[in-house]
C-alpha cells in the first residue's frame, strides 16, 4: 500500500485532468514542489471545492508519497488550521491582493524546482501573503519579495555599497565602480536602501511609482540573468497598473 505523509501546502497552478480533475501544483512544507491528482474536484456537488485551489492557497493535505511516481493522488485536503478567511474588502483592495498573489505565485512557479523542500521559504511566503497592511507598505511588497526569494535561492544582490563602488552590477551580483551591466546610479543606490530594509527588518526606503517599477524590473532581469528557467514574465505588467 502507498504510503500517506501529512504536510501543509501553497497552491502555484492547477491544470484540469479527465473530466472532471484537475492536477495541481503545489509547494509543500516537507517535500518541496510537487504535482497532485485532485480528484472530482471539478465535478458538481463534490466534497473538496475548486475554490480551494486560488493562487497562494494555504491547505493541509494528505498525499500519497511514492517516490517512484512523478504524479501522486491527494487524499485529503482543507484549509490550513488556523487560516482566517479573508475578510471582505473593497474591490480595489481585492485587486491589490490578487494582484500581489498573482506576482508572488508567479516567481516561485518559474524559480522553484521539484525536489528540493525549502521549509524556511515556505514559512516566509505563508506568512507574507496575508496581507494585514495597505498604501505605501503594499506597494513595496513585490521588491521586498523578490529579494527575499533571492536569498533562499542562493542568488541575492551583494550589499557592498560604497562611494568607490556605488553601481549595482547585476551579472556580477555585487556594486562595482563601472560595468557592462551596471544600473544607473538612483537605482543602484535604491536597491541599497531596500536590502538593508530587508537584512535590519526595518521599513523600506519611500520611493515613487516610476522607482519602483524600474526596480522591479530590472530585479526581474537580474533573475534572468542567473536563473535559466526564469523566462516570459507576466504578472508584474498587471501589478504596475494596481499599486500606483
């Protein structure tokens, strides 16, 4: 008999199966990314609910665990304990949560890999995509994100700012004096500010619209500079219109 491990979970992407299944991609506690057969789900009146399975979904699951089959069945599945249901918000508010959820799910789908459980990562998105905050600490959650991600995945932007070495360097991941694929002088000097916000747990530098665009997007490049599979970007172009 297949042997069944108890673990908490992320939703990352869901893809309908048979009629009425779908197969869902989830990032786990114990195990990591894996893929679940959810059963029945799509069928109508069905115990488990799609609604479920929303981007960043926190759930308790119950799967089967064999090591030798690439798709696994889930056997049981509900709400984390201790999850509070969102409360109700107004529709601009519940456009910047989808569209934060939307952009976190998405950089942990194209950067995370199957096999490598990262329970500390998980903790730290479980824990930030509840959002309990609005206005200016909102709009900086996405560089605050990405750096943090960074870090775990073992890639993060060198803080060695200096007046000697003021320009961020995204190839060699450090600050240097001048380089072929150094950011402009503001920018470099804003990505400082943000990642002692981040390294001190202190609040991130205020910044306008227009800077923080230009910084996550030239993030974004930076994890395409050293991450292969990160490719075809989406969800940033939809935040940028919502966290104005």
């Amino acid at each position: 008999m297949t042997p069944t491990l108890s673990t908490s979970a992320l939703v990352l992407h869901t893809t309908e199966y048979s009629e009425t299944s779908v197969i869902a991609k989830v990032f786990t506690r114990q195990l990591g990314v894996r893929s679940y057969i959810i059963k029945g789900v799509r069928k109508g009146g069905a115990r488990t609910k799609q609604n479920l399975l929303q981007p960043l979904s926190h759930l308790d699951l119950v799967v089967y665990n064999n090591p030798k089959t690439q798709i696994n069945y889930i056997k049981e599945m509900g709400r984390h304990i201790g999850e509070q249901p969102e409360q109700r918000l107004q529709p601009s508010d519940m456009a910047v949560h989808n569209a934060l959820r939307f952009f976190m799910t998405e950089v942990l789908y194209k950067t995370l890999r199957e096999e490598e459980p990262m329970p500390e990562l998980f903790d730290y998105v479980a824990d930030s995509s509840v959002f309990d905050n609005k206005g200016v600490e909102l709009s900086q959650h996405p560089i605050r994100f990405l750096l943090k991600v960074a870090r775990h995945l073992g890639i993060e932007p060198l803080d060695n700012y200096s007046s000697r070495e003021p320009l961020f360097d995204m190839l060699a991941g450090r600050y240097q004096y001048a380089g072929e694929h150094t950011l402009d002088a503001s920018t470099s000097q804003l990505l400082h500010y943000y990642l002692q916000a981040v390294h001190n747990g202190t609040p991130c530098p205020l910044a306008t619209l227009t800077q923080r665009t230009e910084l996550i997007n030239r993030l974004l490049e930076y994890y395409q500079m050293h991450l292969a599979e990160f490719r075809n970007f989406k969800s940033h172009e939809i935040l940028h219109t919502i966290l104005q």
